[in-house]
C-alpha cells in the first residue's frame, strides 16, 4: 500500500463547498443556481470515483496541509472505507440533487437557495468525515455537518420544524461533545489520533479503565448521529426537513457518518483485538441489538410515513453497528468470524443508503402528488399514483402491510 | 492582642476605612455618597502604603538628613494613586450629573423605577 | 464440463422479459424456458457443479446429484404445463412472470451446491411466490401477507440454523460437493433443530402448516397450480438436505401425523381448493416421514412421492381451477353433476384421484408403496405398533383411508352428485392439454413402474442398495391398495350424513392469529408507551429546568399543549397564504385530526403518540 | 531608534495619538476620526515590528529612562506581549473602520479612544506591578468615560456602576501590590519572582497579596460573582464602544492575570498553595457554568453577549488554573480568537440595530431577510463561539482542553468540553430566530446620533438613517473572516509562542 500525495481528496471536499457560493450569488436566477448544484455534483462524483482504482489496487491519495493542532496533522485520506462512503454519499447527491429540484419546485418552497446552499454544504462535510485521517478532522466535519444540516431541518420554519431543529441541534452537538472528550482522551493517551490499521499502538499499552472511557464517549458521540437508542430521538423529528434532506442525508449521509465513525473507532482507533481486550464490543453489540429490536417495533406504529422510514432507519442502522461491534467482539474468536461481521456491517453502509433513499423518494413523490403522508392513506394512494406505489413496494414488500388481523 | 492592634494602629485604621467605605458604597442609596464611599476606600489603601513605608525612628527621606530614612517610595507610588483616585472621582462626579440631568434623582431606587419604565 | 448454465437463469430470464412480450409470445417463451430445462438438467452429468462467489464466500450455483437432478426435471416440465394452462385460463403476463420467477427461484434452490445459495434462493422463493398471491388482489393480499409472515419467520431459522453451521465448519458448501466438509448435513447441535423448524414451515409441520389452506384457495386458479408445486417440495428437498443422512425419528413420526391430520382435515373442507391444500400436507407427510425414516429405499420413496405428488396434485389443481374457471364457484357445496358437462375435466380428475389415494394402476401406489414399505422395514416399531405394523407404517395407512375418504367426498360432490342446473362448457384446449399430459403421465408412471425408478436417486430394484427389494405389483401391495380403498368408500358411506352437517373445522391458525395480532399489539404498544414516556419525562425536564433558569420562581405551566397550539395559530397569522395553506394540510395529514380517525382500520394510530418539542 | 526603544513607543504612540486629536479639534472639528485612524495604523506598525522581533528574536527589553531592574520601571515584550499588542493594535483600527459612521462622534471621544488603547498597551508591556496598576487605572478611567459616552442616561448610570466596582478592582490589586511590596521591598515582576521564591510561598503576606492581586483582576475580568458590573456596561454603551472593550479590556485584564499569576508567582506557588489553586479553578468552573446558564436567561442580545464573555473569560482562568505549556497556549489564543469573536459580535449587534432597530432577542426573528450580512456574521462568529472547528474558537478550547488532559485534570476537562453545549444553549436560541422565523414586529431602525441633521455626506455608504458604512461592514465581515481563518494559523502561532511560554513557567 503506498500513498499518492495529491489534492484530489481536498478538491472532492471542498468542491461542493466552493459551490455554495455561487449559489447563494446566483439566488435571483433558479435555473442557473440549480445549475450550480449538478455541476457540483458532477465534479464531486467525478473526483471520487477517480481514486477508485487507485484504493482498489490498495493505494491511497493523501491530501498533506501540514498541522493543525498539537498532534494533529489536517490530512485527508481517501482510503478504502473512506471512499466507500463518500463513493456513497457523493453519487447519491448526484441522484438527490435532480430529485430535490423537482421535489423543491413542485411544491414551490422557501428559502431554495439556503436549502441547495446548505445541501452542498452538508454533502462537503460527509465527504470530509469519509476522507479524515484522525479524529480530530474527523471531529472537525462531524461537527461541520451538524452545523450544515441544521437549516435543512429547521427548513419549514414552523413551529414542529423549529422543535425539531433545537432538538437536533442538542443532540448531535451533545455528541459533538462526546466525541470531543473521547478525542482529547485519546490523544492523551496514545499521544495521537492518527487512523492507523489495526488500532493505535500507543492505546494498547494504556491505562484499560481510561481507554474505555475514551471508547465509551466517543461510540457515544458518534452514537448520537448513528441513532443508536436511547440517543435516537432527533432523528424522527429531524423528518419534518424536506423529503430530499430526510432521504440523502437523514437516510445515508448524516447517521451514516455517525455509523462511519463508530466503524473507525473500532478498526483503525483502538483496532478489533483491543475492542475485544477491554470488552467493550460486547455492550456496544447489545446495545446496537437493542436498538435493532425495538425501533423496528416502534416503527409498526408509525403512520407518519416518513417517521416510520425513520425508525426503520434506526433500526437498519443498528445493522451496521452490530456488525462492527459483533467484528470487535469476536475478534479473540475463531477463524474468519470477525471478518465477515465487520464486512456485513459495511456493505450494509451503502446497501442500506439505496435502499432507504428510494424509499425516501417514493414517500416524498407521493407528498408532492397526494397529500397526506400517512400510510394508513396509501392503498387510496396506491391506485392514484400506481407506479410509485408499486416503486416503494418492491424494495421492502412487507412494510406496508403491517398488519395482523385474526381471520381474514 | 490589645498591644498589637496598639502597635499596629494604622493598619487598624487602614482596615476601618476600607470597611467603612466599603459599607459606604454598597449600603448608601445616594449615588454621590456611594463616591464618597470609594474615595473613603481609596483613602484606606493610601494610608495602608504610607504607613508600610514608615520605619521607626525614621526621618523623611531626603539625602541631607539622617538615617534611617522611610521608604520614598510608597510615598512616590501614594501621589501616582491619588492622582488617579482624583481622576477617578471627577469621572465619577460628571456621570452623577449626567445621571441626575437624565433622571431628576440620584436615589439609587428611585432610579431604578424610573427606569424601569424605559 | 465448463460453461455451465445454472438452469434458472434462462427461467429467470423468461420472466424478467414477459410482462414486455404480447400474451401469446410472452407465454410461448415461458412454456419454453421453463421446458426446456427437463432435457438440459437430465443430460447434464451427475457431479457437474458450478463453483462461483456469492457474497465473498464459496458457492455453488449449479450442483447436479440425482435428487436435485429429479426436482429439476419435475419441476421444469410442471412449470412448462402450468404456463400452458395459465395462459389457456387468462392469467395475464405480469402474474406468469411472477411465476416464471417462483419457478426459477424454485431450481435455483434445487440446484444450490451449498446452504447460502440455497437459503438464498429459499428466500426469493417466499418473495416470489408472494407477489404471485398478492397480484390476485382482495382476500389474497391479507393471506399473502400472512403467508409472508410466516415464510419469513421459517427462513429466518433456516437462516440461523445455516450460519451456526457456517460458525462450525467455516464453509456453507454442501458436504457431496468437491472441497465441501466432511460431514453432512448441518453441523452442530442446534442448527438441524432450527433448520428442522425453519423447514418445517415449507413442509406443512403440524402447527406451521395453516398458511397452506389459507392461501393456496385465495388467488389466482392458475396461480394456485404453481404454488401447490414448488413451496413444499423445496421444503421437502431442503429437509433431505438437512437430515441427509440417517434421518430423524421426530420427523418420521410428524409425517406420519401430517398424512393423517392433512387428510382428516380435507375431509372437512367444502371448498375445493381448500380441501386440496390440506392434502398437500397429506401427502407432504408421507415424504416428510420418508425423509425423517432416511434409509436409502426411504429416501427414494420420498422421492418418487415428490415426483408423482407434482404430477397428480397439479393436475387436482387444474382440474378444480377449471371447475371454478367454468362455474365460477369454489365450493363444493354448489357445484355438482359435473361429470356429464365436463367429460374431460372428470376424467382427468379421477386419474388424479386414483393417483394420490394411491389406488393400484396408478402412479401414487407406486411411491406411496415405496414409503410405505420403508416404514416397515427400515423403521422402530414405535409406541402403538399392531400385528406387525409399525406405528409409523399404521399412520401412513390411515392417512391413506382419509385420503380415498376425501377424493370420494370431492368428486361425489363436484361430478356425479345431484345434476347441474344448465350447461357448462368443458376445459378449453390449452387446459384439456394440459391435464391430459400430465394424466398421462400419471397412467404412465403408475402402469410402468420402471420409467419412475429411472429417475430416483437409489436403485428400489438392486439389493446392493436397498434394504428390501421394493416390487410394485405383489398381491399383497394390490390387496393393500383395494383394501384401502374399499375402507375409504365404507368410511365416505358413513361419515357423509354426519360430514355435510359441518360447517366449520377451526385450525391452528384460528388459535395464532389473534394471538399473534393481540400480542404484537401488547409489545408495540407498550414498547412505544415506554419509550414516549421516557421521552416526555426527559423533555419536559429539559424544558422545565430551562424555565427555571430563564425566569427562576415564575409559574410554570405543566401542559405545554395549550399555549403551544395557541401559539402556532397565531403565527399563522403572520404567514404568508401559500405556506399557511401547507400548514393545515400537513396537520390534517397528522393520525389525530384526519377524516380517517373513525379508526375501523387499525390500531396503530389512535392515539397520539410522541409528540413533543 | 533601538528595537527595544519601540516598546516604549508603543505606549507613548497612543498617548500623543490623544493629546493630538483634542488638541486638533480645537483648529478642525472633524480631524478625530483621522488623527486616531493614522496613530492606531502607526501603532499597529510598530506593533507588528516588535512582535515579529520578539518571535524571531526573544524577549526585548526597555528600561525607563535608564534606571536599571529593579529600581527602574521596566517594560518587557515577549511573545505573549507582542501577541497582546498587535491584537489591540489591530482590533482598535477594526474599531474605528466601523466607528466612522456608527459613532459617537465627537473628537473627545477618539482623544478617550486613544487613551484607552494606551492603557491596554501600557498594561500589556509593563514588567512593573505599580505600573501596571496605573494603567489599569488609565484603561479603566478611559473604559468608563467611553461608557458613559452615549447619549443615553442608560450609559451614565451604567459608567457609574463600571466605575465603583472596576475602582474596588483595582484597589484591590493595588492593595495587594502593597502586600507584595512589603514582603520583598521590589516592585519589578522578575525581581519580586525571586524575593518571593526566597522568602517561602506559603508566607501569609505572599498568599493575601495573591489573594488581592487575583481578586483585584477577577473583577476586572468579571469572573462570576464579580461580573455584575459588566452587562450593564456592554449593554449600556454604545455599539462601538461595546465592541472595543468587550474585545480588549476584560481580554488585557485576563492577560495580567496571567502575567501575574506566572511572572510573579509562579508555578511553584501554586503547588504550594493549593488554595490559591482552587480559587482559581472555582472561580473558572463557577463562571463557565454560571455565565452561560444567565446567558441563556437574556432578553437583550448584548447583555447576552455580556454573560457569554462571563463564561469564556472562565474558560481562559481555566487555562490559568492548568498552568502547563499547552492550556497556556490555548489561553493565548483563546484571548485573541474571543476578542475578534465577541468584538465582532458586538459590532454586528450595532450593525443590526443601525440597520433595523432589532437590539432583543425577540426582535431579531427574521432578521436574515431585514439585514442579511449582520445575520450571517453574527452566524458565523456564534458558530465560531461555540467552538465548531476550524475556527479560532474551537481551537481555544481544544488547546485548554489538551492541556487539561495533560494536566490529569478531568473535573475541569468536562467542564471546558460541556461548556460547548452551554455556548450553543444561548447562541441556537438566537441562530433559530434569524434564520427561521418570520419577523413580527415592525422596527424602526435606531438613529443614535446626537442630532438629527444627516451626517457627512463624505461617507461610501447612502446616506439615509438606517443604513450602515462600507466601514461596519468590512469591520463585521473581517471579523468572521478572522474567525474562520485563523483557526488554520493556530498551529504555527502555538509553535513560535511556545518558547515564551515555557519561559513563563520556568
């Protein structure tokens, strides 16, 4: 494995970034802002698939912009599972972007050009999350993304979308906050955050009680975004955001991020064997089925259909996480065990983001059509708007019918 | 105990003044007796350097007279100090003034009602 | 042997390509795709196998042995027969391609060197073949649904029992097949358990099976012909997988009580399809318990059973979809006198009748015998054994009563009972076709023994391989066979005043459902209680202690409600018309203030539920 | 001219800027603003000199008119200093950009200005604990005329409060001073290092002039409880003058805490005496907590500004209290990352209300239509406060809170950490209203201005009321700038001060 110096992975940051510009410059002229936006798109897509070869042989662009704060570097890494993630996240901006501007248009919104401003902006910073080296750049676009994502949510300005902000904003900053301790505890620790395979040497031969907390807080903080319960509560409010923000970001990039950095704690902070030393892969398990178990129940009575897509997605989520979990846990275990449950894990990143992204979708192009989002009213739906309705059957055939009744 | 305060009584009157004036500044409603209060808290320290400054037995200290001398150099400081301590009361004064141009009273509460309604 | 074609692909294929096709094309290319599989999978070598990667692990797509060489070939040409006859009964071409893509599911399961791929294709099955119910609509959709629900649960432990099997042994490659372990079957003490349950869904286990009844007579008469086929003899081959082997003595024993329970409870049913899905589990027994007695004549017989079940039940099928095709009825009660409007039809039935009561002549004597016989002589005499039979042996004759019992009462009733009011035209071509192929086949198989013994995996006939030589036409085997029938007959004679007073057998689902319903609602609506009060409780903490900091001592109101709504209302004041308008309708969307409150659908939205901040 | 010559002239610079614009009104009655632009843009050259000097170079030394330490006053520039000065330096020409239209504008008022900003430097370079206090003096009489300097009986009465207390402040320190001085007999902050090292930490005259001296700042830094003075003033004052002294005087007041605690005292003494430790940390929990807590409480935006500096400044005690190389760091630059962000935030504060009266929360719904660069500045550098990297505020915090962990201590760890929540407590509050809610009441902008009559037509911006110069908006938009971009200049800034820093300790 080599690394390529080069500036992709800046430039695939910081192109939707620079794109905010001229969208919020362009604000009198839709069609050209919107144009911004693809183009945008089309160049972040571009720029991340072009380091695909290059991670597929087992190379990695690094972007060097020298130290930021004691011990840490502001490096960009595109690694493997970093550009698996943003190979995710910035293909489906391409796909949500043609989407939004139908979905905004359609129902004539407010406030467009902040929305498509601070869309690039929230894409910008899960595309940093995905390509950060160490923590603390890590840390950096997490919080970044809060920050970006809060206008989306709050987008409606009505009294529930503004509740749902404030509650967004305390959660993800509250695990901003986690993460942050876990992060000065680690540099405290092992001297450095730096992603490193298999686990910084220097946590290894630290004090276990202290490492466990960092562990703790810093699976808590990056918890709250991947809606591990009981720290899931945003998310489902957070629905209230456009249908686009609450499929691209809420569905994949947001609580994905979060997913993403539980996964880099486990394998590349503290490494699988030590997870599986101190054991704590075992609670983070539970804790992750747990939350599997129950929001799927919460889930069944949801009407609200975007509510119920969210527990879904809570639920789904927790897949991630148990596999990562189950993958430290195991780690001491037999053969290949570990292995296949953190490759489970992982492939569900993206597995799930098309998944809950069409879904998304369908829920959202029946809001523009019809008008409540209630499932309770879709086999009225479902004849008015029979290919949509077929659409988000297909992908999870079982969701809509939810019910049991004794007899027939 | 009784000898030491004896013994010590300017820092015993140091000590008083800065509690009077103290008391002065929070207890007093009048807005110029609360600066009378901070001129009587200035003066408590004033007198707290000059007496640091004394030595028993001294003369002042100027070259053509004997030893030992007090300490010049409190005094120098205490002049610096009451200067801005003069300073400090005309800044003080000209905003009682201004507050009394603006209200009609220099009552601490009765202030605060008038301005309550502001 | 490279270049394998694993035989679903070109199903798969067909059905992918259908709904795009005319009618007739579409339908000639399934009959085709689907036929041609017969040659292609009987001429492929035995051992050929298509190692491949499924999902980074080992796999094998294409696994010839003789079992599934023998599912491959029933099930190709039941499937070629059954897009003839949906095409002669007006299915439309989306419902064939969800067909096409049962069927070729089905051989993707078959044909699976290994548990991943076969639990793989085991679950597309369930999809599949749900689609193919829901797309008849109305009553079909609920019982799909639950149909769903309950196949998806069996997967599930068949899934679990699969990976604590890959947990063991570190590959999911079939134990026959080249690089596969050393045993067969699944490893471990827990897995055969969950694969026994997980399969035992598809079988029709006693108290897994009431899924059968309830869907099978819902959708579709040329939907109905698919299902009855590949569901359950998936399951039984997928329980030969699992109890390769010698077998499992709680198997036997279920099969032996499914063959009884099936038929008992067919012989309550009015309506035809239903009489008939009882039946499968009837008939399904006799493999189970072939499987579960494990001896290679067993196996062989279970085999041969699953091969002429295909046949004869398929035929059933057609023959009572072309009744209700005709008629437009379903029950027995209302139909009758058949026989002389629908020669053909009757005909074919009875050939099929004769078939899986195992009368003698007839191909259903032939496995059935074989099981029957293994039961004899491979088998324990069990708890209540008599005068030499054994208790297993005794079971499978009773089920075998009941089964004559049942088809009497189906073709009394349908075809010579009372007379038809009117005229009734007969199958149409493409049906007669159909079913006379397949009632020939039937014949066939039944008077020439042999052919059936060409395809089973293990010689009857050798010594070398058998434990008894198994001989189809002995005296005792004929005498056993008129026996039976004759004792079905007396039975039918006497029960039939007392059966036509029933009206209603309840079943096991009468019993789970509600149970199900009653404790699914318990768990969501307590699981979601807790959660909403946690959830209050830890927000009106927060807002409470917010308030106290921002007006510490001032009173506060403990309902945040009233003020809330309040509050909104006058905004909306302020708001322009546009977005006020939006407003209103996402909050006349919300469960509380919609129209559709009156809540005669579910349960789900009565109440408000986790709202706050 | 020496190098080390510049160091007094960086005093004297201000002082002359002062004398010149009165004087000057008395030929021309609108040269203020001119005479202090040209002395502050003077000053801030020099500035830049003397610290790229003190980075390159070390420590630069001046002695007063040639009297030698410890007899003489002398003045020291080392890197903190350098860093102090080029901040005031620079903060007061942000100041006066924006003061051009925003007023008061009175040639008295830039004569005060000066003075001011000669305090402050004055305070920053002094290695004379008497000095010091004469500054603190000069800063805190100019800090309170400015207050006073609006037009409202509101400034007065807040100048007066600012005045007895910041007088009881100051008082203190100087008594403290006195206890210093009677102990060693020295008023130089080297020499009283080594007398008191002599004579034993834990003599009861060192600890109660520690006391006194911490006592004396801690108001003047306005520590919670002895911030009640600061409010009124930040509230009370005019946009201008909130902006300058909320960036500058409680930031130089925090400077001399440091200064003292560690020249003078040192390190050793807070080992020894573990009291003088936990005033320090109580006094910086306490004010975290509490500060953010009444922040959150406000109905004015700059009083709630006012509180926020409360719970910042506890965070720089914070770095006090750990006293190692890497929260000392983080002080400093946590020093100038509040500084750029409050004064800004003060300075948007104005600009809003120039623009639409808006000066209460309540007020400020929706406002990104009314006054679209105010609200998102004020975005920016509420974003910048909370602490979101890569600005300057995160990195303040991440260096306080780095050296906490060093340090092993994790009481305060947690507090530094959660104090990001308390920050964006107060802040979403704010945030949330511009950006998502429909404004509700009609507002007429403010017109501060002591006549009625237009003001000059010379200025770039129109000349109606209601709107604000070229110059508060380079002011306000510079400072969010300053705020995101120094983020990334951290790094290098902590490197070169580090040999300062480790000076300090030693």
């Amino acid at each position: 494995m080599t690394d390529i110096t080069s500036l992709r992975p800046l430039a695939a940051v910081l192109v939707s970034a620079v794109a905010v510009v001229p969208i919020l410059a362009s604000y009198r002229r839709p069609n050209l802002r919107e144009g911004w936006t693809v183009l945008a798109a089309v160049c972040k897509l571009g720029l991340v698939a072009s380091m695909v070869p290059a991670a597929l042989r087992g190379d990695v662009y690094v972007t060097k912009l020298g130290p930021f704060v004691p011990y840490i570097d502001l490096t960009l890494r595109a690694d493997a599972l970093g550009l698996l993630f943003a190979l995710v996240a910035s293909t489906l901006w391409l796909v949500t972007s043609f989407y939004s501007i139908g979905y905004m248009r359609g129902l004539d919104e407010h406030s467009q050009t902040r929305y498509f401003a601070a869309f690039a902006g929230s894409v910008s910073s899960a595309v940093g999350v995905a390509f950060a080296s160490n923590l603390v750049v890590l840390y950096l676009f997490y919080e970044l993304l809060t920050v970006a994502t809060y206008p989306l949510v709050a987008h409606d300005e009505t009294d529930e979308a503004r509740a749902a902000g404030r509650k967004y904003l305390a959660y993800t900053f509250g695990g901003g906050v986690a993460v942050l301790g876990g992060t000065l505890l680690v540099v405290h620790l092992a001297g450095t955050t730096a992603f490193t395979a298999g686990g910084i040497a220097g946590l290894a031969n630290s004090d276990p009680t202290l490492a466990r907390v960092a562990f703790a807080l810093l699976v808590t903080g990056f918890g709250v975004k991947a809606a591990l319960m009981p720290l899931h509560s945003w998310l489902p409010d957070a629905m209230v955001a456009p249908t686009p923000v609450s499929g691209l970001l809420h569905a994949v990039a947001v609580v994905k991020s979060g997913v993403f950095g539980v996964a880099r704690v486990l394998l590349d902070v503290f490494g699988i064997d030590l997870v599986a030393e101190l054991g704590v892969g075992g609670v983070l398990a539970a804790v992750a089925a747990f939350t599997l178990l129950t929001a799927s129940v919460i889930a069944l009575r949801q009407d609200n259909l975007k509510r119920r897509l969210a527990f879904s997605t809570v639920s789904q989520l927790s897949y991630i996480v148990l596999g990562i979990a189950v993958g430290g846990a195991a780690a001491l275990g037999t053969g290949d065990a570990a292995k296949w449950a953190l490759i489970g894990g992982l492939l569900h990143i993206p597995a799930h983001a098309f998944m809950k992204l069409t879904l998304f979708f369908c829920a959202g192009a029946s809001t523009s059509r019809l008008t409540p989002t209630t499932s309770r009213t879709w086999p009225a739906s479902a004849s008015a708007c029979p290919s949509r309705w077929a659409r988000s059957q297909s992908p999870q055939p079982a969701w809509r019918a939810s019910r049991w009744s004794p007899g027939s | 105990m009784m000898d030491l305060l004896v013994s010590r009584d300017y820092y015993v009157a140091t000590f008083l003044l800065l509690g009077i004036g103290t008391y002065v500044m929070i207890a007093s409603r009048n807005l110029v007796k609360k600066v009378i209060g901070m001129n009587i808290f200035q003066t408590g320290i004033f007198l707290f350097f000059i007496a640091a400054a004394y030595v028993e037995g001294g003369n002042p200290p100027v070259l053509t007279m004997d030893a030992p001398h007090v300490s010049p150099l409190p005094h120098v400081l205490i002049l610096t100090a009451i200067v801005v301590g003069v300073a400090l009361t005309a800044v003080a004064l000209g905003m009682v003034v201004r507050i009394y141009a603006e209200y009609g009273t220099l009552d601490e509460e009765t202030l605060q009602e008038v301005r309550g309604s502001e | 042997m490279d270049a394998l074609v694993p035989p679903f692909l070109p199903v798969l294929l067909a059905a992918v390509v259908l709904p795009f096709l005319g009618r007739r094309a579409g339908h000639a290319l399934g009959v085709l795709a689907t036929a041609a599989v017969v040659p292609y999978v009987w001429l492929v070598a035995e051992g050929a196998h298509l190692p491949v990667s499924l999902f980074g692990f080992d796999a094998v797509l294409f696994n010839v042995d003789p079992f599934s060489t023998l599912m491959g070939v029933i099930f190709g040409f039941i499937g070629a027969v059954g897009v003839l006859y949906s095409y002669a009964s007006d299915a439309d071409n989306l419902q064939t391609a969800f067909a096409l893509g049962y069927v070729g599911t089905s051989l993707g399961a078959v044909f699976g060197g290994d548990w991943l791929s076969l639990v793989f294709f085991w679950e597309l099955m369930a999809v599949t073949s749900t689609l193919l119910v829901w797309h008849y609509g109305g009553r079909a959709v609920r019982a799909g649904f639950r149909y769903a629900v309950l196949h998806g649960i069996g997967g599930t432990l068949f899934l679990g029992a699969i990976v604590w099997h890959f947990a063991e042994t570190g590959t999911f490659l079939f134990g026959s097949v080249p690089g596969g372990p050393e045993s067969v079957g699944l490893a471990g003490s827990v897995a055969p358990v969950l694969a026994g349950l997980g399969v035992g869904v598809n079988v029709g286990f006693i108290g897994l099976h009431a899924w059968l009844p309830d869907t099978y007579p819902r959708p579709h008469i040329a939907a109905s012909v698919f299902l009855c086929v590949f569901t359950t003899k998936t399951g039984v081959y997928g329980m030969y997988r699992v109890f390769p082997a010698d077998g499992n003595v709680a198997v036997a024993y279920m099969g032996g009580a499914m063959a009884v329970f099936g038929a008992v409870m067919a012989l309550f049913q009015n309506d035809m399809r239903r009489l008939l899905s009882y039946h499968i589990q009837s008939q399904v027994g006799y493999m189970v318990a072939g499987v579960g007695i494990g001896s290679a004549l067993a196996q062989a017989g279970a085999f041969a059973h699953v091969f002429n079940h295909i046949l004869y039940k398929g035929l059933l099928f057609m023959t009572a979809g072309v009744v209700i095709y005709r008629t437009g009825e379903e029950s027995l009660k209302k139909v009758g006198g058949l026989a002389r409007e629908m020669p053909i039809t009757a005909g074919a039935f009875t050939v099929a009748a004769l078939s899986i009561a195992g009368f003698p002549g007839f191909n259903g004597f032939v496995s059935k015998g074989i099981v029957i016989s293994a039961s004899h002589y491979d088998f324990g005499y069990g708890p209540f054994s008599v005068a030499g039979y054994t208790s297993l042996e005794i079971l499978l004759l009773v089920g075998g009563v009941g089964t004559f019992m049942s088809f009497i009462k189906f073709g009394y009733y349908a075809f010579f009972h009372g007379s038809y009011d009117g005229t009734v035209k007969d199958a149409n071509r493409g049906q007669a076709v159909g079913m006379v192929a397949v009632a020939a086949l039937c014949v066939l198989y039944g008077l020439a023994p042999d052919a059936l013994f060409a395809v089973l995996p293990f010689d009857v006939t050798s010594e070398a391989v058998v434990s008894h030589v198994y001989h189809t036409y002995t005296v005792d085997h004929i005498l056993e066979g008129v026996v039976l029938a004759v004792a079905g007959l007396v039975g039918f004679a006497l029960v039939k005043r007392p059966l036509s007073g029933v009206k209603y057998v309840p079943d096991v689902d009468d019993v789970y459902n509600p149970l199900t319903f009653r404790a699914t609602r318990v768990l969501v609506v307590g699981v979601t209680e807790l959660y909403a009060a946690v959830d209050r409780l830890v927000v009106r903490a927060a807002t409470d202690s917010v308030a106290v900091v921002r007006a510490p001592g001032a009173p506060r109101p403990r309902r945040r409600r009233g003020p809330r709504l309040a509050a909104r209302g006058h905004q909306r004041q302020h708001l322009p018309r546009r977005r006020d308008a939006r407003n209103r309708r996402r909050r006349d969307g919300h469960p509380l203030s919609g129209p559709d409150e009156s809540g005669s659908v579910s349960f789900y939205c009565r109440r408000k539920y986790f709202r706050h901040g | 001219m020496a190098v080390s010559d510049l160091a007094a002239l960086v005093v004297a610079l201000p002082i002359f800027g002062s004398l010149v614009a009165f004087l000057a009104a008395l030929v021309r009655s609108k040269s203020g603003w001119p005479v202090a632009v040209a002395a502050t843009a003077a000053q801030l050259a020099v500035t830049v000199t003397l610290a790229v000097r003190a980075f390159g170079e070390g420590t630069i030394t001046y002695v007063v008119g040639g009297f030698e330490a410890p007899y003489g006053i002398e003045l020291v520039v080392d890197g903190l200093t350098g860093t102090m000065l080029v901040l005031i330096a620079a903060v007061s020409l942000g100041v006066l950009a924006y003061a051009r239209r925003a007023g008061p504008r009175s040639n008295p008022f830039y004569a005060v200005f000066m003075l001011l900003v000669a305090g402050l430097t004055g305070m920053s370079v002094t290695a004379d604990l008497f000095n010091m206090y004469v500054f603190l003096e000069i800063t805190g009489l100019s800090a309170y005329a400015l207050v006073a300097s609006g037009d409202r009986g509101r400034s007065a009465v807040a100048a007066l409060k600012y005045l007895l207390v910041g007088t009881v402040g100051a008082s203190l320190f100087l008594l403290g001073v006195g206890y210093a001085y009677i102990d060693t007999g020295t008023l130089n902050m080297a020499d009283l290092a080594v007398k008191l090292a002599a004579n034993g930490y834990t003599a009861t005259l060192t600890q109660t002039a520690f006391a006194l001296i911490v006592v004396g700042l801690f108001i003047k830094v306005a520590v919670f409880p002895l911030h009640t003075w600061q409010p009124d003033a930040y509230a009370g004052a005019p946009d201008t003058v909130s902006g300058l002294i909320s960036a500058l005087v409680s930031t130089v007041a925090a400077y001399a805490l440091l200064r003292v605690v560690f020249t003078v005292f040192g390190t050793a003494f807070l080992d020894a005496n573990p009291f003088a430790h936990a005033l320090l940390v109580g006094g910086a929990i306490i004010s975290i907590l509490l500060g953010s807590l009444l922040a959150v409480s406000q109905s004015e935006v700059k009083r709630m500004l006012a509180y926020s500096s409360v719970s910042q400044f506890g965070l720089i005690v914070a770095a006090i209290s750990i006293g190692n190389v890497t929260a000392l760091t983080g002080a400093a630059v946590h020093l100038v990352g509040h500084a750029i962000m409050k004064g800004g935030l003060f300075l948007t504060a104005g600009l809003v209300a120039t623009e639409t009266g808006a000066r209460s929360v309540d007020e400020y719904e929706g406002l990104v239509k009314r006054s679209p660069v105010g609200a998102g500045v004020f975005g920016v550098l509420a974003v910048a406060m909370v602490g979101v990297p890569p600005t300057i505020g995160f990195a303040g915090k991440w260096y306080i809170a780095v050296g906490a962990a060093e340090a092993g201590s994790w009481t305060l760890l947690a507090v530094i950490v959660g104090s990001t929540l308390l920050t964006l407590a107060y802040f979403a509050r704010l945030v949330e209203r511009m950006f998502f809610r429909e404004p509700t009441a009609d507002l007429e902008p403010a017109v501060e201005r002591a006549d009625g009559a237009l003001p000059d037509g010379g200025d770039l911006g129109g000349s109606d009321p209601g709107s604000a110069s070229l110059g508060m908006y380079a002011a306000v938009v510079a400072a969010a700038v300053l705020a995101v971009a120094l983020g990334f200049a951290v790094f290098g800034y902590g490197d070169v001060l580090q040999s300062t820093i480790e000076a300090l300790l030693s």
